[in-house]
C-alpha cells in the first residue's frame, strides 16, 4: 500500500512538471506576441479580458488573472494613460469602478486579437480538435478538484 501512494505521488510529480514545462513553452507563444506589439503581458492580459468579456469590475479583473489589485491598478493607470481604457464608476455601489475598452482600446484590439489567436492556435498545433476537447475537460476537472482541496483558493 505504502509502495502504491508513493507511486501514485511521484507520478503526480511528474505530471505536475510536465504540465508546468507545456505551460510555460504555450504561454511564450502569447507573451512574445505582446512584447512585440509594445504591451507586457499583463497589460495584454488586462486588454484581453476586457475585450472578450467586456466591461469588468476592475477587482474582479485581478481575481480572473490572479494578480493583486496593486498590480491590476498600476496596469490599468498606464492603459488609462495610453488611452486605450477608461474607469467607469458603478451607478449603484460607489465601491465598484468598471473598467472598459475605450473605442482606440477597441481598435487596437481588433488589429491584435487575430494575431494572438492565430499565434495561440499555432502553439495548440500539436494536437488535433478531438485531443484539446479531451485536454480541455482533464484540466477543468483537474482545477475543480484542486480548487475544493486547497482552502487558499475558496472564496
């Protein structure tokens, strides 16, 4: 029995690196692509959500991209700057500021979004259609299951 957790947890040692080291070779994909159109990657990330989600509470803009609100805040002042969003607050809770994609951040976005989907298609070529439907159910299950274990990531 002992033989058989110590398998079963060097196994997912191993998946756990394997998975880190596909992370990190796919999220290249992504973050060269936002290097080379002038954006780290947060700030590409922050345009992103707003871009495919829409208008977002700006604290829930951190939680989707597990950043600190500090972080979020610095990155959307030098958007904000740059002129590409633009802080709206909330009509019914002061508490709340949305940000959203000004119509030059909407602009941008158009020009850029096809390039970083292609360059994220590009990084996913390895597998066939069948494979990211199978992959994308696996890791589902596998952040829901982690997610319930770990009292760190409970809201």
């Amino acid at each position: 029995m002992i033989q058989t957790k110590e398998c079963e947890a060097q196994l997912s040692l191993h998946l756990y690196r394997v998975f880190a080291k596909s992370f990190k070779s796919v999220s290249e994909h992504a973050f060269m692509g936002s290097k080379m159109e002038g954006f780290n990657p947060t700030a590409f990330a922050v345009l992103e959500v707003l871009y495919y989600k829409g208008t977002q509470p700006i604290q829930q803009i951190g939680s989707k991209l597990l950043l600190q609100s500090g972080n979020v805040t610095y990155v959307i002042d030098k958007l904000e700057e740059r002129g590409y969003i633009h802080r709206r607050p909330c009509p019914h809770d002061r508490r709340v500021i949305y940000a959203e994609l000004t119509p030059a951040g909407e602009e941008l976005m158009n020009t850029l979004y096809p390039k970083y989907t292609e360059r994220i298609h590009h990084a996913f070529s390895g597998l066939e259609d069948k494979e990211k439907d199978q992959l994308i159910d696996l890791l589902k299950k596998l952040g829901l299951q982690a997610e319930r274990l770990s009292p760190s990531m409970r809201k």
